[in-house]
C-alpha cells in the first residue's frame, strides 16, 4: 500500500506543495513546529534515509540545501536546522525547520495551528524563491 507521502505526491490527499521535481517532492508540515516547516522526500519509498542508494540520498541532500535557502531567505530566520526521524511516516524524509533558538527544534513543543491560507502564503513564499 502506498505510503501517506506518496498519496501526497500523487495528489491524492492535498498538501502545501514547495517543490518538485522528477526524483524528488517537498511540502509543508501539516504540523509545524514554527511557520515554514518544511518536509523534502524522495519519491522513491523507503521508510530509512540510510538505505537510500546514493545518488537519490545525495540529491536529496542537494535539494534540501536548495529549499533551506529559499526557506531562510522566506522566514529570515537566524538558520535551519535539519532532522531526520521517521518515527511517525515510514517514508523518508528531511525537516527542514527554521530556527531562531535551540529550542525552536524541540519536537515536544507544542505545534502551530495556522489558517489555510496563511500555510498557503507561506508556500508560495518559499516556492518562489527556489
Ligand atoms: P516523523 O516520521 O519524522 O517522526 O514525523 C512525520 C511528520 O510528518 C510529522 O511532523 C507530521 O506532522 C508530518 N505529517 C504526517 N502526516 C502528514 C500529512 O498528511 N501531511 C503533512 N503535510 N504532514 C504530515
């Protein structure tokens, strides 16, 4: 069965889309730890970023870089701090999260309830500048 992130990729279930390409896909957090929280998977499922074949884990890397820039250029955040877990999703991907403090990259803090179309603004903010 399809991976969540894949039904997001295949338009299936909607998301606030930053990016794609062939190989690769980023969109927001639906649960963002702070305004632009940004999620970057490689359309290939695999559930561990290590066992990705190196080509698709550099390129991957290279496009997370693409968007962190886009990312701070679009928050003017202090830097973006980058964490791999996938605990909840078993399909790999990067967080890109923009900090301004340590603390900003606590997952225990709570999260953000933004409106759809502020989530939207913030997308198309951060797609832009790609
Ligand atoms: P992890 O697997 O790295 O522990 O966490 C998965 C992340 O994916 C969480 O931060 C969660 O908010 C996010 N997430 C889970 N389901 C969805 C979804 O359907 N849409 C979006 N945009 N994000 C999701």
């Amino acid at each position: 069965m399809a991976t969540i992130f894949t039904r997001i990729i295949n338009g299936e279930i909607p998301c606030y889309k930053v990016y794609e390409d062939e190989k690769y896909f980023a969109f927001l957090d639906i649960n963002p730890l702070k305004k632009g929280h940004t999620l970057v998977i490689p359309k290939v499922e695999d559930d561990y970023i290590f066992n990705l074949d190196d080509e698709t884990y550099a390129g991957l890397c290279l496009v997370a870089k693409k968007i962190a820039k886009a990312l701070k250029e679009s928050t003017k955040c202090q830097r973006v701090g980058v964490t791999v877990m996938g605990m909840e999703v078993p399909h790999v991907h990067i967080h890109l999260v923009p900090m301004d403090k340590e603390k900003d990259m606590l997952f225990s803090n709570p999260k953000l309830e933004l409106s759809a179309d502020e989530m939207k603004s913030i997308a198309e903010d951060i797609a832009k500048r790609i």
